[in-house]
C-alpha cells in the first residue's frame, strides 16, 4: 500500500539533526548546547516524573479516578463519584472560558436529547 501512496521505500530515513559521539550512545544537538551555553549551563537536569494519578472515563457515565503525589495515594474512586470528578478536571483543563460554556451546554445537550440527534 506505501508504493501506491507515492512511498519510495528503498530511500533512507532523513538523518536526525543531532551526531552521535563515538564514545557512548547520547547524541550531541547543537541547538540544545547553545540553549544551555545561552543559560550558563553545561548539562540539563536530569528529567523527573511527578504522577499525579490518572482519570479514565469509562463511558456510561463511569469513571476510574487515582489521585496520588508521588508513590503516596491520597484516594482513589469509580463510578459516578470519579465520572463526576474527570468532568470538573475536564472543564478545568479547557483553556477558553467559551470552550468551557461549549463543553457544559454540549454535556446538557446530550443528556436532555441522547446522542443521535437524527431521530428528531
């Protein structure tokens, strides 16, 4: 199928912008060395994860929520009560106030008339 899209399969993948060292597997960025030269610094942080749980709307008006700092769990719900909490942190994620009134009024829409609305 990718030779009928117009696909040359034989051509090599573009390089990336980035070297390899010759003495380890890390890569050398030139624009990243000027972005940390542009700070004072020589090495970048190492990167750190912070979870903070997770929310999984289930459908059906059901939810799994885990809410935690770190490895320390605070509570974890389902049902109504985490479907409840994934809709505020739904409404609370949309950037513009007008989304968030989009959102809400297409929430109240769908549970007033269903989904399909070609029945009408």
């Amino acid at each position: 199928r990718m030779l009928s899209r117009g696909y040359d399969l034989e051509v090599t993948p573009p390089a990336l912008p980035c070297t390899p060292l010759a003495d380890s597997d890390a890569f050398y960025d030139p624009q990243l060395t000027a972005w940390l030269e542009l700070r004072g610094l020589e090495v970048g942080s190492p990167f750190s994860f912070l979870n903070l749980g997770l929310l999984a709307y289930l459908g059906g008006g059901e939810a799994l929520s885990q809410v935690q700092i770190g490895d320390f769990p605070l509570f974890a719900y389902s049902g109504s009560v985490a479907f409840v909490l994934w809709r505020s942190v739904y409404l609370v994620k949309q950037v513009a106030t007008k989304n968030r009134i989009l959102v809400t009024f297409d929430w109240i829409k769908s549970s007033l008339f269903g989904r399909d609305m070609t029945r009408f």
